[in-house]
C-alpha cells in the first residue's frame, strides 16, 4: 500500500498565532482529507494543535530553521507563517509538488500566491490566502473544545487573569492588574492568575499586590491543555494583546482584552458582546522595551466598567475536580 500523500503547513509562532491559524488549517483538513496533514510548530503547542484539529502530525520547528528532509517530496506546502521569503524558502527546500504562499519577488515558486496586506486581520489573511489557492476557508471557524483536564474546585466561574505577554510593550502594568484582581475579590469572585514559567513572577507579583492566596496563581504550573481547561472553567477572562485572549475567544469564555501598539482590527477578537477590546486608538512598536503609551493610557476603572458589561455564567457551575 503506497503512503498517504502529504500537506505540510509551516506556522512556527506561538499560542495566538496558532489560534488565528486555526481556521485555515481546518481548511486544509476539508479539503485533503485522505492527506496525511503535517503542521511544523514550536513543539510546546503539539498537544493543543492535535486537540483542536490543526494536523494529524505535529513535527517541532523553532524558527526557520530547515525541515526534516522525512517531508521532502510532501504533495502541498502551505505557507502559513509569513510573506516570506525566509518563510517561503524553508518550504521550497522540501521541493514539494506544490507551493501555496503569498507571492513575493525573491521566490519565484510563489509567483501565482496573491499580495500580502499589512492592514489586514490575521484570520482573515490565511483564510484569504487558502481561498485565493482554490481551498475555501471559513474564518468563523475558531472554536475549541475544552480539553477537560482536572482542575482545582475553586476555578470553576473564576475570572482569569494573564498578566503577561510577549513583550513588555503589551504589558499593563502590575499595580493595575493587582487593582483589577482586588475589585474582583472584593465583589466576591474567585480569581486565578495564569501565565506561562517565565511569568510566574510577574503573576505572583499582581497577586502579593493583590492580597491574593498565592495558591490561586498557576502561573508556571500548567502545560496548554490545562491552561485551556482554566480559560474554559473560568467566568471572564482579563488579558492584553496575548495568547491566552485568543484562548478565550476559541473556548467562548467572556473576555476583556486590553491592546496597545496593535489595534484590535489586527489581532482582535470577533465584535460582538462576548469579547470587549480595549483601545486608545494609537499604534506603536510592539517588540517595544518599555509599555506602549497607549496601553498605559488604559485606567483600571475602563476595565473594571467592560468586565461589568459582559456576560456572567449561571451560578455554581459544574467543575471538574483532580481524581
């Protein structure tokens, strides 16, 4: 029997790009489905790509760095990553029957792709990328089931708070995530503070700030399946322009999601009563060393006033416990 033939899609981002990637890699799983689909990813994301349906194989890419040669030869190279042409090399050096990529000058493989936009939202750009191939891609399609792992009692209806991000230009300041979390506590709600190892200071930080039980930080002490399920369990969710926002907006759990440098129209969630972005209105650098003006513009009772307008769960709802 000869082996299955082969698409290989190259997104090696982080947590929110593979969430806005989501919609066109369904895409692809529509329109191949005897193909054996690979996605090339930073490795710490495999478990939650197979979750949620991204690939049937997850091999580890860090950066763009070459390939395994075992994908040479693959029948569909999908370039999801970038406009290239870095990006776009990485997938010609497998020598694929085909290449789907956005066109650019330097790669003459990509010649037939369309145009890239910088003004555009970064679901639509992939699904518009898929569509422009010939492979329809619907960018509503961002759900994600919750993967159920264990949890603590207390995180069931709890609002989730994610004090980090990639950069300390879409970070809001510490005093005013420990604010958020002190209003919390004090109208009666559990709270959580979520982040990944190398933020655990800073989460610890909102919570001693806080005069929180430094038990409710989980920061550090969670692989993605078990961060999924806390965005999942939680009743709201607070962020900035990071990952964890765009778990909320796959899992539907209501969220307020603070933007600086990047506006909302870029990398935000759906409009709708669900997600409520926060905005000045103003860009800047978003691999900034120090906060964007922007951001810091935002005030904990603008927060505090969008948490209130979103929807609450029914009272006492069902969470899972550790076995």
């Amino acid at each position: 029997m000869s082996a299955a033939p082969t698409v290989v899609a190259l997104r090696a981002l982080g947590l929110g790009d593979l969430l806005t990637g989501l919609p066109a890699l369904r895409a692809l799983r529509r329109a191949f489905p005897e193909h054996r689909r690979v996605l090339a990813t930073g490795p710490s994301l495999a478990e939650l790509a197979l979750h949620a349906g991204a690939a049937d194989e997850v091999v580890a890419a860090t950066g763009l760095a070459p390939l395994p040669p075992t994908l040479a030869g693959a029948d569909i190279a999908v370039n999801l990553h970038g406009r290239g042409p870095r990006s776009s090399r990485v997938l010609v050096d497998l020598a694929p029957g085909r290449l789907v990529a956005f066109a650019h000058d330097e790669v003459a493989e990509s010649s037939g792709g369309p145009p890239w936009r910088a003004d555009e939202h970064e679901v639509q750009r992939w699904c518009r990328l898929l569509s422009w191939s010939g492979i329809p891609a619907d960018p509503g399609d961002l759900s994600l089931a919750d993967p159920g792992q264990p949890l603590p009692a207390w995180a069931g209806g709890a609002t989730l708070v994610h004090p980090g991000a990639a950069s300390e230009a879409r970070r809001w300041p510490v005093a005013r995530f420990a604010a958020v979390v002190l209003a919390e506590r004090r109208a009666g709600r559990e709270v959580v503070v979520t982040g990944g190892p190398a933020e655990r200071r800073r989460a610890e930080a909102v919570a001693a700030e806080a005069g929180l039980d430094p038990g409710r930080v989980m920061a550090g002490r969670t692989d993605l399946l078990e961060l999924a399920s806390l965005v999942a369990a939680a009743a709201r969710v607070v962020a900035g322009d990071t990952g964890v926002a765009h778990l909320a907006t796959a899992l539907g759990t209501p969220s307020v999601v603070l933007f600086g440098p990047t506006p909302p129209s870029l990398w935000g969630p759906p409009p709708g009563g669900r997600h409520l972005a926060l905005w000045a209105g103003t860009t800047g650098d978003p691999h900034a060393a120090v906060v964007d003006p922007g951001l810091a513009s935002i005030g904990v009772d603008e927060v505090l006033e969008a948490l209130a307008r979103l929807p609450l769960p029914p009272l006492d709802p069902l969470v899972r416990s550790p076995s």
